[in-house]
C-alpha cells in the first residue's frame, strides 16, 4: 500500500480483495504443470493490464524465480521421492514427474505473488475506508494502520544504519562470510531502534485511547464513499463460492 498523495496508486481496494481471494482459489485449485504454467501467465498479463504497467511483472519475477529454480532443483533432481528418467554419468538423475510437480508450484506460487502485489497499487488511506466500510474491527484497522506505516519507516532506518556503518568502514562487497560476520552491525540498531519506536508508539495509543469503547477512526480514512450492500453481499459470498470451486475442481 502507498500513501494517499501517491498519484501512480489506482487500483480500488475492493477490487484488490476481489483479485486476492480470486487468484488463492485459482492457485489452490489447479494441478498439472500445463494448466499451472497457463494460468501463470495469464494471471501475470492481467496484474500488468491492472497496474497500467509491466513494473509489477519484473516484481513477481523478483520473487517467485529464485524460489522456483530452487524447487526445479530439489524436486527434478534431487528428490528421491519421485523416480528417475533419465541418468547421466551414473549420479545425475533427472526426474520428470518431479519437474512437472516443480513447475505446478511454481506456477502456485507466481500466481499467488500476482495476487498480494497488487496491493501494492492501492492507496492506504482507501483501504482502511474500505475495510472499516465492511464492518472490520476498529482495532484491527489500527494495527493495519500502524504495520502499512512502518514498513516504509523500517526501510528507511535499514538503509541509514547501512550508509553509517559503510562510512564506518563496512566493506559490504567483501567475501559471504565477511558480510555474514557484519550482519548483527546492521540488524542490531535496526531492531533497538525498532523496539524503542514501538514501546513509544504503545503508549502514546494508549494515551489516545486505544482499546478502549468509543474509539473512532480519524475523519480522512472515511471520506471515500462506503462499499454499497450488494458489494458487501458479494465479498461476503465470496469465500464459500471459491470454496465450492476448489471442492468441485478436485
């Protein structure tokens, strides 16, 4: 989720829930690794269509490959489980139903990482209107709230305790176990920093209020326009629809 004065963010968000319960129950319910390559694909051509834009495919990329090379590897060469088709040099086994189970995560996987970016593209402040329009918890937008807001604070203090300690003299281009021996200098301040903003933000809600009867939200997160009954039924509706899905798909 972005901020409010982002103007790249357009995507409504409840269109992004619709898209998310969508895109699980697609990758629950599909199997061989055709079909899951397929749906792959399509589900990533319609994130791009939905975000105006291909930055949200180099993304899924970003994600799902390494973990997708790595099942390839495990599952298609490794894993005993499955049974060998092809062997070379006596040690080398390759497993072509273990490719194909591979390939069927994989698939899962991109298709699912389709679904959770694209919550990259909607606006914080419409998300919680959203959520509170459809009956979420008062308190379960609050710590929404404060998780959407710090992970932008966490980055920016990771990457200040980065440059200090590089100005310091940390080599981070240095050998793995160089950089494996310097990690505690860069996580060390970052999570004391991060405790000490966390006890102060606890008690100035508390202060607020927080936790107690008659909390309210503030006036900017219910501007926009609430989600009207038929959306509402229709949210609602969807869990058990997808569920029935996947039952009758299996």
């Amino acid at each position: 989720m972005h901020n409010s004065d982002d103007k790249s963010c357009s995507i409504p968000a409840g269109a992004a829930l619709i898209w998310t319960i969508g895109t699980m129950a697609t990758g629950a319910a599909i199997s061989g690794p055709r079909a899951s390559a397929w749906l792959a694909l399509l589900t990533c051509a319609a994130a791009a269509v939905l975000t105006n834009g291909v930055g949200v495919l180099a993304t899924i990329c970003r994600v799902t490959l390494p973990l997708a090379a790595g099942l390839l590897v495990v599952h298609g060469v490794v894993n005993p489980s499955f049974p060998s088709t092809v062997t070379w040099f006596g040690w080398f086994h390759l497993r072509e139903s273990g490719l194909s189970y591979a390939v069927t995560l994989s698939g899962r996987l991109c298709i699912i990482a389709a679904g959770l970016l694209l919550w990259r593209y909607t606006k914080r402040t419409h998300v919680l209107a959203f959520f509170q329009s459809i009956g979420i918890p008062t308190r379960a937008l609050c710590m929404l709230a404060i998780a959407g807001t710090s992970l932008s604070l966490f980055a920016s203090r990771g990457r200040a305790v980065q440059l200090a300690q590089q100005a310091r003299g940390l080599d981070l281009k240095a050998t793995l176990l160089a950089r494996f021996v310097a990690l505690p200098r860069l996580v060390v301040p970052v999570v004391t920093a991060s405790l000490i903003d966390a006890e102060h933000r606890g008690v100035l809600m508390e202060h607020r209020g927080f936790g107690r009867q008659g909390l309210v939200l503030p006036d900017r997160w219910t501007a926009t326009a609430p989600a009207t009954t038929v959306s509402k039924v229709l949210i609602a509706l969807l869990p058990p629809i997808a569920a029935v899905a996947v039952r009758c798909l299996q």
